[in-house]
C-alpha cells in the first residue's frame, strides 16, 4: 500500500511517483487548493490536490483531521518561499494522483494537545499515542532496552524468562494475588520480582543472566509507581561486590553513549549510607544541588533551648544546619514560611533558621529568634562548621535522625531546585555499606534494609547473630539524579548464613521452611557465591526522555488507582468464573 | 575469582596459570593423584592434584560430587594418550595450586541423569538445569529470542510493551483472574494475548510492533501447554494479508538459518483450510508424511453397508479411505487391531479396512468384511481413487466429517511414524482461507474460528450477514512438521464490520458495548487496515532443540496440574490478605 513513509520522502525523490499512508495532520484549503499534512510514525508530508483533478478533489474535500488514507502521487519541489526547514520532507511536496480512505475519523476529543488532561489521555489512550512526543518516547524505551540486550549479550549474559504465576514472596510490597482453579483455595502471586529464581539460576550455573521482566507491586500508588512495572534483572556468579558494581556502572555507561550520547561522569563517586544521611539526609542524594547538611549536636547539647538540646542528647535524634548560600538575601519572609510548612509534611515540627547578615559583627551581625539561647561558642562553631558566608541563611532541624533527615534532605531538594542551585547534566553515584537490618520500634523487630537474601559483610553466621545492630551488607544502589535507578547486593550463599538471617528477622525454622524451604533446600548443593541487580527501566527511561512521569513512557499505564481507562478495567466477573476459582466476593458492608 | 571458563581453557594457555571455578562434575582417584573433572557453563577442565601439594591435596581429599570450587593452577598439556578429543579442554589438564572450596554440597538426589523421574527433575529444578543438555537448550532459546529481535529491529518493528493487568478479553479459554485491593469486588485479568492492545497500537499509528510476551491461559493442561506460555507477537499497519505473510515467512526462515543453519524450503506451500481438512484431515497437517485422505462418500452413498450409506448421505458426514501403501504385507493382524482402538479414542466406532493382495484377480484379490456390501463400481472406484497397488491396505472412516478427520488424520500421524514413512528435516506451509464462523450444535451459535477481531473476505457487513456459513476470514495459520507454531488475521478496521461480527457470535449491542466498548469506539478515529501474527515461541524453541516436551525449554516450568514443584506454588494465603482483595474463600464440599 506504500512505497515510502511521509518522513521519508525528501527532494532526492522528486519527480517520481509514491504511495504514501498515513493520517489527515492538518488540512488547509488555501487559492482553491487543497493542501493536506499527511501524517505517519516518521514525519509529515505534504500533500497538493488540485481542482483541475475533479474526482480526486473532491474526495479530498471529505477529508476531516485524523481521516486515515492512502495517496498516490508525484513529488514535486515546493514553490520557492514555500519550504519548511523543519521537516524532512519539507522540500517537498506531493501532488495527489489518486487517493483512497482508508477510514473515517469523527472529531477527536481532542487533537494532538499536549494540555489534554491526563484523564482523557489514558482514556483516549490510542489518540495519545499519535501524538510526536509520545511516539519519540516509546521508541525510545525501545532503543534503551536494545542496547541493554546489546550491552549484556556481548558481555555472555544469557536472557532466561522466569514464571509470573509464582509463590508469595515477602519484598516488602503486597502481592498480586491469583486464585487457582486447579488447587482449590489455593493462590499464585505475580512476582515482585524474579529474586529467588535468578538465584536459582545462579544455582543451576548459568553464571550469568538477565531479563527484561515485568514486576507487580500491589502498593498505594505514589506519582513514580505502577502497579506493573518493568526491571532489567541481572544476577551474576563468582563476582565480588566490587566486580559486579564496575560491570553494571560500565553497562548503565554504555547505555547512554549509545542511545544518547552522552557520557556519563564515571568512575561513579561512592559513598556510604551513614555519609549520605549525614550529608545529604537521603540515600539517594541528588549530586546536581550542592548544599549539605552539617551536624551540630555537640555543640547545642547543653543549651537552654530544650528543641535542639533533647534531641541532641538523645542516641536516635539528630540536630543538624543546612546553609543556604545567599538565602539571607534570595529569599523573602514568606518563602521562609513556607520552607517551614515544606518540612511540616515530612514530620518537622518547626524550622529553626539564623540569618547571616554580617560576620564581622558577630552576634549583632545575626538575626533568628534563637540566638538568645546559644551561647558565644555554640554559635561559632555552627557559623564554622556550616561555613556561613555574610548574605547565608542556615536552616536547621532538631528531631528523630529520621525526621531530620527526611524533611532537611527534602528541604535541601526543594531549595536547590526552587533557587536555581541544580546543576544540569547527570550525577550518578553509588550508595553503599548498608545496614543489614533497620530496628522497626512498633513491631520490636529487625527488618532487612535490602531483603532477607541479602549478604551481610562478615562471612560468620554467629558474628552476625553477635551484633546485629551494626552489621553492613553487601548491598548497593545506584542513583542518578536524586533518584534510585538500580539496587541490588551480593546475596547468601551458604545455607546457615541464611538461616541467621532469617531468623534474626523473626522468621523461625518453621515459616522459614514453608516459605523458603526449597532455597535452603537449594544451598545444599554447591551454591557458588552470586550477586545481582536490578534497575528500573521504566525510571530509567523516563529520565532518558526527559519527562517526569513514568506514564509518559508505558504504553498503557495505570492511574493511581490502579485503574485502566482505556478498557475500563479492573471489572466485575460472573460468578460461574469466581464458583470455578473457589472464591466469593465479599464486599465492604456500608456503614449507615 | 576467575581468569577463564573452564571450557576455553585449552592448549594454547599451556604453560600458563589460570584460576577457573566451578562444579566437581566427577572426581577420580588413581594411581595416588585426584582427577576432578571441572564443570561450568561452557564445559569440562581435569584438575589434577598432586600429593606431593600435601595441603592442597588434603583439601582435594574432600572434594565430592557437585561442590563448588575455585582452583588455581598450572595448564599443561595431558600426558600422551590420555587427551580427551570430545572435550575443547581435552588435550590439557590444570594442575592445582591452590583450591578453595566456595561450598559444600550434599549427595544429589539424581545425578546428571536423563532418566531421572520428571517430578523430581522439577522438584529440584536447579539441579536438572545443570545438565549439558538443559544448559544448551536454554542458551539456544536466547539465540531464538535474539535473532527474533535482530530481524524485527532490521525491519522497523518496534518492542511495546502491553499491560498484564488488563480487562478480561475471549480467546477461547479461561482466563487467570486477579482480585484488585484498590476496587472492592473487581478483578484484573491476565492475557491470553495482547491483541486489543496491539490493534490500539496500530491505532496509533506505531505502523509496527512486536513483542516477545508472556501469555496466560486457564486450560486443563494438554502435553504441549502451559498455563503461562511465551509468543512472539507482531502487528503491522497497511500491509494485506499476502505481504503479512510473506514478511512473516521471511522472518521464521531468517531464525532458522541464523540459528540452527537450516534452510526452509520456501516458499512454504499455501494450502487452504477445506483443503487441508481434505487431504490431511487436520488443520496442521505433516507434511512429512505422504498418505493422504480420499473423499469415497459418492461412491457408497447407495451400498447396502448402512456404516457406509449413512454418513455419505448425510451432510455433515464423511466416508474416506487412507491408503496405506504395503500396510496389507506389513501389517500384522494385531496391528491392524490396534488401529482399531487407536481411532476409537477419535470417537470412530469402528475402522473397516481392505487388504489388497492382488488387483488383478479384482475382488478376489481383495480381503476385507466389507466387500460383500459393495458393488463391483464402488470397489473399483475406491482402488482407482486411492491409487492402490498390490501389497496396499485401506482404511476407511465413515462418520460426521469431524469424528473422520480427527481419526483418519491422527491414524495417518501414527502409521507415518509406526512405519518409518516420515521424512525428515522441516516442512513448513501456511493454511489459509479458514471460514469466519463455525456452527455450534450444542450452543446453537457461530463461534468464531480464529477471534472475533479477524476480518472477513467481504468488505461489506451486509454480505457477510447474508452468508456467515460461508464467509471466509483472512486468518492465516503456520504449521511446521504438524503443529501450528504461528497464526493470526488481518483484522477488522470499520466499526461497522466489528458490529456485524459481535452481531452474528451472539454478542449483543450491549454485551459489546460493556466487553469491547473501548474497541468499538477506538474504531471511530481513523483505523488503519492492520493485521499480525502470534508465534508460539516455547513450541518453536522446543522444534528447534530436538525435544518433544516445552517444559524442556521453558526454565521453570509447570506440571500438568498447573503447579510448580520446585517452589510449591499455589499456596494459601493468609485471613489477612483474602480480607483487603474483598475476597473469600469456598472450598469445594465434600461429600459423604
């Protein structure tokens, strides 16, 4: 039906006939001619029908935006003045010989408007996707995962598919659940995950594997998550953690030479978690803003105000400033207020700032309602510590580690952003040195950072089993851009390790067993030491396009609430379909 | 912890050190010196250790089956007469310098053991993946999956990914549901393939797609299914059904002769549906075999045999001979007896047959229960028909035509193979021309052969309503050595055509409306005609691998009860988790 795409036919073609297919972009009757944009995944092109061909002209009179049609017809340079450097094929133009409708189009609800609302979008998905920058993207992702497969296959990775009808594993998310109709009262669990099998696969000596694999998280959704997404899972054998680290920071490298060009900043900069709390109050810390976090505790422990001397003495609090350079300066009362409402939301209960007017004046060059209970010292050495400048404002918290952390590393976010501090470009960097266990108060348990396959740094079950509390593991995370683009650890290997950890997460022998009775079972048999990663693709491709929303770069993505408006799914089912499954509904019962 | 994989280590290396890790495949000891045969992923190495090494010898002592080890070592050449031509390592030997043990392993239950009972094979899966042969067809099934993608990305098709979580669609067989937390008493269903989604594709103008896609479907599992199941999809935009095919054709000889070396004999011979039915009595005929059905009805529709006279007057009914050349000498009378029970399983009440001994003597030459009910006309008519020879036995099937086809045509599979007379190597065909509809009896309804998405011969939906019986689709099917590896349609591009679909399968405006409201109305906005095709990529990979079981090639497979062993899954769930998916469980009553 077509000889060339529109985005292809350029003045190396004029004066030969092509068959072109696509759709009505624009029409525009202009001195008694009609010219349409003809519109196809590769470009536009344009389109002449003249009157003195009455029967064709007058079928081009019926067409309307987004017609489906095929044209015949002779490429012919534009009229001088008539170009259009924007297009490929803006030398030119075709002058209709034959054309045939292909199909009609009623009015679209709306016309390749990228302000359409998200609602309308998803739900007119297939009009969406018609639109430029939504092809560029999904074309994209495909470039992305062909030069993953490209990158890996030449480095002797094998691609295995691992089962999406799988057992409940514990990642810390819900699972999808399905009911089966073989085992009466029974469920499968869509995979959070292929974890366990890829370690399986280690087991079974393929040394090296990776898959492009959809995953499934039945979480309250967040602006960066679907309830199905896809990673890039790899795992290795016979690597070390630092083997493994340099091969996927040489993979991620290679990735955006090839599909961007552009060269990412490598060797990655590493740092451990304890240090980017410290510093950045996240463990994926966004290198581009280069403010920092400086903690005073010591200095403000014997203080009168009770706000920064409680924490400050308590093991699991944290006082610490964040220097703004020039805030003193840049920012309005009002701004300041507002950073104080900012960091409400992560937990703060206030935010305690002191304003660097002038240095030499000491305490009469500061302005901040806290002054009056800081001593001379106290203030030196938070001016010194922070490396105040005349013009700076220092913000500070004083709370739980955790609320310092999250509300200043988000603040330092905001500020970097909102005051033009970020730097462009990409700031990759490794996050390392994790702790094996967080102590999770309300539950009075250790919980797994990573996940409970994780390996801890030390090689001895009772050593671990000693100090749990301070026991680092072989986990790592890549992030780019204040964003956690790749996560992964080397794992256990050696059968009573795993068991320390299980139970020192609470999982006695015999949960252990039901669960991951067939792992232990499998570290029997000469399970050689692995380690993988997987990295998120649908992340990874968003930042690539250079959009913020990773439904932007997934074909048909789900709302936040796991809804699909294109088919209208999730739907209710006939209960002959629940009767052969075993199950019933049971619906909430309406209060009042 | 490696310089070299144990299978590349060869004479070349001689003289130098290497470190290789890896299984203890099998450990010999002789003459005072242990031999262990090293195994990774890409072959065998002997390791010797010297008891002079006295350390490292004490630790060799320990060595059993299927530890994990890392050696270092010396590579030297075997002493004379002692290379292994079989192996690439077999002309050298490594001589231990230093050994560590990675981990311990205990005594497997089977051993590298073809023979070992599937349920334990998938119990201990990854200890069955370890085997040579289990290794290679794996590997072989990502240069499948390669080579897919290298010609696909040559030709322009773009990988899209489609959801799992979607809306329930009809192919033909149950669907996995999955309960949603988010929409109380609502449920997801996984696909049977993402047809919908990849006609939406085309709808928004991607021209190409394709996809290597995991598919589910809920059926009482037969040898070659599995519930979840891989195909290659492919969609493309204004292509007809003849470039469909000749694109797709193209592309299955390019994996073929990329991954195995193998040409196909193309073009593939086209045969139509009625045809095959016919000739084969099979939609998926083996052309490997060379008996062939004779249509015989015209002939005994007047005998006084009613066996015969019944069904060849009947409409629905079928009388016809199979030709076994040289069945009548040899053939045993068992043998003939058996194929007696063979067909009855086909639902044949019986298989009357003719021995031909000597067509000379006319029916004296003939041996058969039969003949006494048939005129001399019909007797000779038959042997004319079917081209009989002296020596030939003829099978006949007198029934409705499906009971016939189905029996004839799996008789003629078995007698094929039984009596050595299948060709090797591959012979490929495409079916064509299948009806659109096929009647029901006991629904009293057209179903629809391939999906209700295909498109009819006719582009007029009043044509098509007029004559449903003998609409012809423009489905397409590719059969390989008697199975279908691939089918699809051009599809329907006009909503009014869809409707006249929906319409005569029973589906009501409504029923449409709420099933496909999304179809019917992405229809409206300027479809391009489209069409595709779905790969069965498991059956494929298990072609080309020489086995005769998917589960060979599929890593970890299910059984025929739609469970998995190895991790034993389905399971059941927790109070808690049944509770926020809205769902309960009924567990069947037992009686008595």
């Amino acid at each position: 039906m077509r000889s060339h795409y529109c985005g292809q036919v350029d003045e190396i073609l004029s004066g030969q006939e092509v068959s072109v297919a696509g759709w009505v972009h624009r029409r525009r009757d202009h001195g008694g001619v009609i010219f349409v944009d003809l519109r196809d995944r590769e470009g536009l092109l344009q389109i002449v029908f003249d009157p003195d061909a009455r029967e064709i002209f007058q079928d081009a009179e019926r067409l309307r935006g987004e017609f489906c049609v095929r044209i015949r017809g002779l490429v012919r340079p534009r009229p001088p003045g008539t170009a259009n450097a924007a297009l490929a094929s803006g030398q030119v133009e075709v002058l209709a010989r034959e054309l045939e409708i292909l199909s009609r189009a009623e009015t679209p609800p709306f016309h390749h408007d990228e302000a359409a609302n998200e609602e309308l979008r998803l739900k007119y998905r297939y009009l969406d996707l018609r639109r430029e920058v939504m092809q560029k993207r999904l074309r994209l992702r495909h470039r992305v995962t062909r030069a993953m497969r490209d990158y890996l296959d030449e480095q002797g990775y094998i691609d295995i598919e691992t089962p999406m009808l799988t057992k409940a594993t514990p990642e810390g998310a819900r699972d999808y659940l399905v009911p089966s109709r073989t085992h009466a009262g029974q469920f499968f669990a869509l995979p959070q995950s292929p974890q366990l099998f890829k370690q399986l696969l280690m087991m079974s000596g393929f040394d090296r594997y990776y898959q492009i694999v959809r995953c499934f998280r039945d979480e309250d959704l967040r602006a960066e998550r679907q309830p199905e997404f896809t990673q890039l899972d790899i795992e290795t054998s016979f690597m070390s953690e630092e083997q493994i680290m340099q091969h996927m920071e040489a993979l991620i490298c290679s990735i955006f030479a090839t599909v961007l060009g552009d060269e990412l900043p490598a060797p990655f900069p590493r740092i451990t978690y304890a240090e980017a709390m410290r510093r950045y109050g996240s463990d994926k810390p966004d290198l581009r803003i280069d403010l920092e976090l400086v903690d005073v505790a010591d200095l403000v422990r014997d203080c009168e105000f009770k706000v920064f001397a409680a924490p400050a003495a308590n093991p699991q609090g944290r006082v610490a400033a964040l220097r703004v350079p020039q805030g003193g300066v840049r920012m309005t009362r009002k701004e300041i207020d507002d950073c104080t409402a900012f960091v409400g939301r992560y937990g703060a209960k206030g935010l305690a700032y002191v304003k660097v007017n002038e240095l030499a004046k000491g305490r009469d060059g500061l302005q901040s309602p806290i002054l009056k209970f800081l001593s001379d010292a106290a203030i030196e050495g938070i001016l010194t510590r922070a490396a105040a400048a005349d013009g700076d404002l220092i913000f500070f918290g004083a709370d739980t580690a955790k609320v310092v952390n999250d509300s200043l590393g988000a603040l330092r976010i905001k500020l970097g952003h909102d005051l033009g501090m970020a730097q462009t470009g990409w700031r990759p960097l490794w996050v390392v040195d994790f702790p094996m266990f967080e102590w999770d108060a309300d539950a009075k348990r250790w919980v797994a950072l990573h996940h409970p396959f994780t390996a801890p740094r030390c090689e001895d079950a009772a050593e671990l089993r000693a100090d749990p509390a301070n026991a680092i593991s072989k986990g790592y995370d890549m992030v780019l851009n204040g964003s956690e683009i790749g996560g992964g650890s080397v794992r256990i290997h050696r059968p009573d390790m795993q068991s320390a950890v299980f139970d020192l997460l609470g999982i006695g022998p015999e949960e252990a067993q039901q669960k991951f009775g067939f792992l232990l079972e499998a570290l029997k048999y000469g399970t050689p030491p692995h380690g993988g990663i997987a990295f998120g693709l649908d992340r990874i491709v968003m930042f690539m396009a250079g959009t913020d929303s990773i439904r932007d770069v997934i074909a048909f993505p789900k709302t936040q609430t796991a809804a699909d408006l294109l088919t209208n799914a999730p739907t209710p089912v006939s209960e002959e379909q629940l009767k052969e499954l075993y199950i019933r509904v049971r619906l909430p019962v309406k209060v009042g």
